[in-house]
C-alpha cells in the first residue's frame, strides 16, 4: 500500500445548490441547455447531469451554457423550460410529468436529446441484464421490476430527437432499438474537485518516491451488489495469488461478499463501506493495483471505462477486461493491462513485479495519468458537449457499425 495518503476528508455534495443559483449558470449564454435527471444521486447525475453545466461554465468562449433541473424543480417551477435551447433528458424513467415537460418543450420547438450510460432502455436485452447483474430469475419480482424500470426509460427515449451516450458500441445498441435515432458520444470524464483531489494524491506518491508498506494491495472497488459475477470472472487467480504471496491484501470497497475460498484469507481482506465519490479516491490512491474484472458479452461492452480513469488520475495501476470501452481507453503494457478471462493468472503475476519495479510502475503511472487529463479531464469537454447536443439536431442517424469482436 503506499503511505502518506491523508485521512478522510470532510464530503458534502456539490449538488447541494438552489434552483436560483442553478437559472443563473443556465442563463450565463446565448445559447442554453437544460439537463433534467430524476434526482440528484451519487452516479449517473453525476457525470451525465451534472458535469456538463459546471464544464460548460469553466469554457464561456464555447457561448454555451447549461445547468440541471430535477422532478422537484418540474414540481415547483419549470421554467427553465422557457430559458432553454435544448433539453437532455438524463435516464429518466416515464410519467406524467416527464410527458409534460416534453409536451412543453415541443410547444417551444426545442431538440429533446436522451441521455443514457447503459443498456437500459430495451427490454429485449432484459434477460441478458438480469443474467449480468446476478438477479434471481425465478422471482416474479425481479422481472415486474426490471420490466418496468426499463420500459418507462425506453418509453422516455422513444419520445425524443435523438441519443448521447458514453461510448459508440451504445450508440449503435439504441440504433437497433429504433433504427431512426440520431446519435452522438460525450464519454463520462473527471469531477473538478475529484480531478484536483486525485491530482494531489498522485503528487503525494511521486514526492514521497512512490513509498510503500510491505504489502501490496488488490482493489476491486464494486459500488454495488450486482457485480458478483463480474468479480468471479478474476476471483480464482486472486486466490491462487494470496496463496503463493503473502503480502497481497485484497481492498473491497463497496458491496461483494468473496467466495468462502477467498474467505480462507479473511485477515488479508480489507473491506470498506460504499463510500462518496471524493474519498473514495483516497482507498483508489493507496492500492498498488486496481482490477475491473467485467463479465464479456453486449450488456458489459456497454458500460464505460469510469474504474480506469478514476485510478489512472490518482496514479494507480489497471487491469482491466478487455471490453469495448476499456480496448479503447487502456493502451496495453503503457497505460495498464488489459486482462482476457483466461489471463488474470498472469497478468496478476507481471502486475506483483512491476510493483516491485519503482521506475516501471511509475513510467505507466505517469502515462496513465497524462492521457487521462487530455481525454477525461474535466474542463476538456465543452466542445465535445456543444457537438454533441447542438451538432445531431437535425443529423440523421448513421447506420450501426460496431460489434463484438469476434
């Protein structure tokens, strides 16, 4: 583990703001967009809602400007609305309200764009879904909820101009869903607070000579309890590996409970609670090595490739599967690894010596982390938001072109 991390800090969210102060960021251009999430939450909001607004605001020479709004602000006063050039919809799910203020703005003439990070707006992938996220498929539950939770967002979807997502393998999914949609891709990036925090914890591990303690730790950082399957795709090598090397330590943040195998090693497992997005960078900054072991097929290749950035930033090793997103964010062998199912075995291994190996390690770790501020950094999106957003109005879509590979 490297040392000299500081404790945790003081989190309060950055989204605690007015609707007042929120009209005046959407108010500060010609031209406007309103961003609209259900609620406020510590994920997708976050990067989708969000982001945008505080970028645009960094980068006035765009002439762009936008800001969120949620159902209570829909509930109390929607004029944004009125203010606004274009609206995106960020994974809302249907209802009365969401009809309305769609009804609305098409009485305005303004482009309604939908906004999603992952494969759920089709309900014919829903069984794929269940399978992926390890839910019970024999509970009637599950399928009455799943049903509806991703009909009401495909039903939100089919009522706008056209679709942003992270990443073109998305894309062209919500193309197959309806064949005439216009889309474009903003990827996921860096908070400005969590980019200046993860900078300085980097900085840290270059002054201090990159200084460890004798173990060396393995961080999964799950956020949630539907990724047991993606963590048992690596989870043999990692025991296989804590058999062979007494100074690895396994760091779970979040929620995974590990194989009654792995439990064997219980005084070598770190486990810590979900944690907000700032100080979780801190339990990132001090592990040697950062896996995201994902599951191969078309729900996985859509997700983005937030593990290896949030990592990358802060000057942590990854290896990750290699999915859609992550073949085309990781450079193999110079910015990280990237890990077939049949490979964690070996890969685990050459991560233990480039540990060991101060100069290496930080040679990848300085590349990471470069690439990542030029791709992910957080005031270099504003023009890739403008294009995004006002560059598909009126676009038709392109025909799909992206599968998996062979």
């Amino acid at each position: 583990m490297f040392l000299n991390i500081p404790s945790p800090l003081r989190y309060t969210d950055p989204w605690s703001i007015g609707q007042e102060q929120r009209m005046r960021q959407l108010l500060a251009q010609d031209r406007r967009i309103a961003y609209f999430y259900e609620r406020p939450d510590t994920s997708t909001f976050r990067y989708r809602a969000m982001n945008p607004g505080l970028t645009l605001a960094a980068n006035p020479g765009c002439g762009v400007s936008g800001a969120w709004f949620d159902h209570q602000d829909l509930a109390t006063d929607d004029s944004f609305l009125d203010s606004a050039d274009a609206l995106v919809i960020c994974r809302t799910r249907y209802n009365a309200a969401v009809a309305s203020m769609i009804a609305r703005a098409r009485a305005r003439r303004l482009p309604v764009l939908f906004d999603c990070d992952d494969l759920v707006f089709d309900t014919r992938r829903l069984h794929l879904l269940v399978d992926s996220l390890n839910q019970d498929p024999h509970s009637e539950t599950v399928w009455n909820d799943w049903f509806a939770s991703i009909g009401r967002i495909g039903a939100t979807l089919r009522l706008c101009d056209g679709f942003i997502t992270t990443n073109a393998f998305l894309a062209a999914r919500a193309r197959e869903y309806m064949p005439q949609l216009s889309t474009a891709v903003m990827p996921n990036y860096l908070f400005q607070g969590q980019q200046e925090l993860s900078e300085g914890l980097h900085q840290i591990k270059r002054d201090g000579g990159w200084r460890r303690d004798g173990h060396i730790h393995v961080g999964y950082f799950s956020g949630s309890p539907s990724h047991a399957r993606d963590f048992a795709v690596a989870a043999p090598a990692i025991l296989r590996l804590m058999e062979r090397d007494p100074r690895i330590i396994l760091r779970i943040v979040g929620f995974l409970d590990p194989s009654q195998e792995l439990m064997r090693f219980r005084d070598r497992i770190e486990f810590h609670p979900l944690q907000d997005f700032m100080n979780l960078q801190r339990l990132i900054a001090e592990v040697e090595i950062n896996i995201a072991p994902l599951q191969d097929n078309t729900f996985t290749n859509c997700k983005s490739e937030l593990k290896f950035f949030e990592a990358a930033i802060c000057g942590t090793l990854t290896l990750a599967t290699p999915t859609f997103t992550f073949r085309n964010s990781i450079r193999h062998g110079e910015t990280g690894y990237l890990v077939p199912a049949y490979g964690w075995d070996a890969a685990l291994q050459e991560a233990v010596a480039l540990v060991e190996d101060t100069d290496r390690y930080a040679a990848i770790a300085e590349a990471a982390s470069t690439q990542v501020r030029a791709d992910y950094g957080w005031d270099r999106q504003a023009q890739t938001i403008v294009e995004a957003v006002f560059g598909q109005i009126g676009r038709s879509a392109q025909p799909a072109d992206i599968s998996l590979p062979a």
